[in-house]
C-alpha cells in the first residue's frame, strides 16, 4: 500500500514540468565538444551525460519533461528521438526538444534565465504548478520528489538544490549560498574566493547544484522582470537568485545520500581530467556511482548489438581485459586491457595495449598500438603501432591535447579522419 507520504509526493511530481538545460557547449572539455554538445558527451560505457538528469526526472516520476537545446545540437536531438521517444501521451506524458528558435524578438538563448523565458508560452500550455530547472551535464542519481516535497512543505518561492564542500573546494568554483539554521537563503555569491561557511561548520559551505524548483507563476513573474533589465546577463546564478534574496521565500536543499545522510555522488565532468576521473571511478568494485541498481536505473538509448568478444589464447597474443568494463559489440582481438572502459563496437586488434584510458563508440585500435591515460573520441582509427601518453610532448606534436593532468585526448580531426558527423 502506498504510504501517505509517497502519495503527496507523487502528487507533487505529477504536477511539476521538468525543463533540462541542454544548450552548453562545454569549451573545458576542449575538442571533445567540437561536434556535440557536453550533455551529448558520451560517459560510462553507453550511456550519455544527459541521460541522468532525463533517468532521475522519470525514476523520481516526472514525466513531463522539456530539454532546452541549442550549441551544436544534431547528435543531442538524434539520441533523444533514439532513447527517449517512449513517453505516453495519452497518460498526459512527455519529453519535448525546446530548441533556441527566437520566439521571443530575434536572439538566441542569451543565458539560463532567458532560455526559460523564450519558452514561456510553451511552458504555460502544460500548466504545471512547479517546474524543476535542471542542468544537463552532472552525474549524479537523484530523488526529486523529497526536493519538491520540501519545497511545498516550507511554502518556498525557490528551492535550490546544494552540495555540501569543503570552503576550498569550493572557492572561485561553486555558487555558493549563505544559509540560518533553517536552510533559509540569506545571501548567494557566483563563484566567491571565500564562501560563507554553513552555521556552525566552519569548514563547510553550500553549493548550488545548478538545480531549481520554481512555483510556476513565480517563475514566469520573474522572468519576465529580467528579461527587461538592461544590463542583465539573464542568468539564474549571476542575476535571478541574489535579485530574490530578502525578497521572497528561497530555501536551500542539501543533497545527502538517502542511507548515510553523507553529501551524495555528484561529479561535474566540465573538464577533461574530471571526465576522465569520473569514468574511471566506474571501474572501482564498489564505485560510489553504481550503474548496476536495478532500483534505479541509468535510461538510454540502446543500440542492438552482440555481446563483447574475447578471441586468442596464445602466450603473447591473448584476448583479455581486467579491472575494466567493455560494452556490446567489442572486439578485443588478441589485445590487452587493463583499467579501461570500452563503448560499444570498438575493435582493438592483436598485440595492442589499452590501459587506464576511455575508448569512445566505434573506434578501431591498430595493431600494435600502445595508448596509456587517454580519451579516444568516437569514430578515432588509431594507427598500427602508434603509441599515446607515454611522451607528452610526442603527443603534443602529433597535434593531440594534452590536458593539465597529463590526459591524452585523440579526436579523429586530430588523426585526420573526418568522421565527426557520426556523432
């Protein structure tokens, strides 16, 4: 029997729209984000980063779902209508691409804030009486419905949602809220060198997830009132919140783990070394991010393809893989894999060795290649024999990226291979 708790929540989540902001173009993450945009970046084997904010909204019950698109959108909007087409409109369901079309005068999305505000007519035909701002380029899993919960228990006008961090951690990083013992918003600063600490907890502060909960009207009034603001960059962070604050109602939501009531698993992948970190935590035993919860599963588009394939058994030439993780499709052809994650239908040929890298969809491994700590972009054909990250100025030369913690990027643009439309 549903607890009366779970009934207002589920209230709740039916009546609140869920809008993705989906328009980044993610210029840390340096060529990996020529062709796509960052929430289109592959992550973890077969998923992409905007399937988890899409899996969270439709695992905590949101149905009614709007991604907000715009920076190179092509490969986003494909793997939308592939993954994310199953919704029942009949039962009021619905994911809707919202892409910058200058609805409203002749520009394109300026900011956050003003992406919501070209879309306020569709927005209102769906008449919901909350709506749930998400970014879309965090890994995280995450209940909604205790955030809307709390949000209309305590009357709010605006509920953002916030990480515990250490002060240095977050400093010139995070938004960063200063917060009374109720959780009440009394101040916000973008990016401050020295956060307010939370009360009583010198040490810690709270930051913003990039995640709000608006009732509907509310919302639009404000919208409306920046979008005449000269000057305004038109941005929830830098412009909406501290415009509110000790004006109306604004609560801070702290993301805690439901068990250990510890800060959550959340990563933000906006740079290569943090992409890379993020996906190799996934090769842990027990990583902190388990995508083997069947509770609570990771929605994506699923291509139909064969299971991985291991083949050779000889003493210098043995098909094999540990500590790493390989998808549908793989062919490890007398190679060697060791704390590697493989997308699907990537081929490595006899003799090759992969270690502690990330290999995108679809890319060919020649024979005799030796890659160590790199990212391999989809579609890549690595040459027979040549070797990545083990000389950073060879690789370097060789026109890759070489990011500030020593992560070796290929692209196929890089290797001369125009195969970017792939993606």
């Amino acid at each position: 029997m549903t607890r009366p708790v779970d009934r207002h929540i589920s209230q709740i989540t039916r009546k609140t729209l869920a809008l993705v902001l989906a328009g980044g173009q993610g210029s840390r993450l340096k060529e990996l984000t020529e062709w796509r945009a960052k929430p289109a970046v592959p992550f973890g084997g077969k998923f992409r980063i905007i399937d988890f904010p899409l899996s969270n909204s439709v695992n905590s019950g949101i149905r009614r779902i709007g991604v907000l698109t715009q920076y190179k959108a092509h490969s986003l909007v494909r793997h939308l209508m592939q993954g994310w087409s199953y919704f029942k409109p009949e039962l009021g369901e619905f994911l809707e691409i919202l892409p910058a079309s200058q609805r409203l005068g002749g520009e394109w999305y300026r900011g956050t804030a003003d992406a919501l505000y070209q879309n306020i007519d569709i927005i209102d035909t769906h008449r919901p009486d909350y709506v749930l701002i998400l970014s879309g380029d965090h890994i995280y899993k995450m209940d909604y419905g205790p955030l809307l919960a709390a949000h209309v228990e305590r009357d709010a006008d605006l509920t953002i949602s916030c990480l515990e961090v250490p002060v240095a951690e977050a400093a010139n990083t995070f938004g960063v809220m200063q917060v009374d013992k109720s959780l009440r918003i009394q101040g916000f600063e973008e990016k401050p060198a020295e956060p307010a600490p939370l009360p009583g907890q010198p040490d810690y502060c709270l930051a913003s997830m990039g995640n709000y909960v608006f009732n509907t009207r509310f919302l639009f009034d404000v919208l409306k009132r920046d979008a005449s603001l000269e000057g305004s960059h038109h941005d929830f962070g830098k412009d909406i919140i501290p415009s509110l604050i000790g004006q109306h109602t604004l609560y801070a939501y702290p993301f805690r783990d439901p068990v250990t009531r510890k800060r959550a698993y959340w990563r933000d992948v906006g740079n290569l070394d943090a992409f890379w970190d993020a996906n190799m935590e996934l090769l842990g035993i027990t990583p902190e991010l388990n995508l083997y919860d069947l509770d609570w599963p990771i929605l994506t588009a699923q291509a139909q393809l064969p299971p991985a394939k291991f083949v050779f058994d000889d003493e210098h030439r043995r098909g094999m893989a540990t500590d790493s993780m390989v998808s549908g499709g793989c062919l490890i052809s007398g190679a060697r894999l060791n704390r590697s994650l493989l997308f699907s239908n990537v081929h490595v040929h006899s003799y090759a060795e992969i270690e502690d890298s990330v290999i995108m969809p679809e890319a060919d491994i020649g024979r005799g290649a030796r890659i160590r700590r790199a990212i391999i972009d989809r579609g890549c054909r690595v040459p027979e024999g040549m070797q990545i990250g083990f000389d950073s100025e060879q690789d370097r030369a060789a026109g890759f990226t070489v990011s500030e913690g020593g992560i070796v990027l290929v692209t196929p643009t890089m290797l001369q291979q125009n195969v970017h439309y792939w993606d």
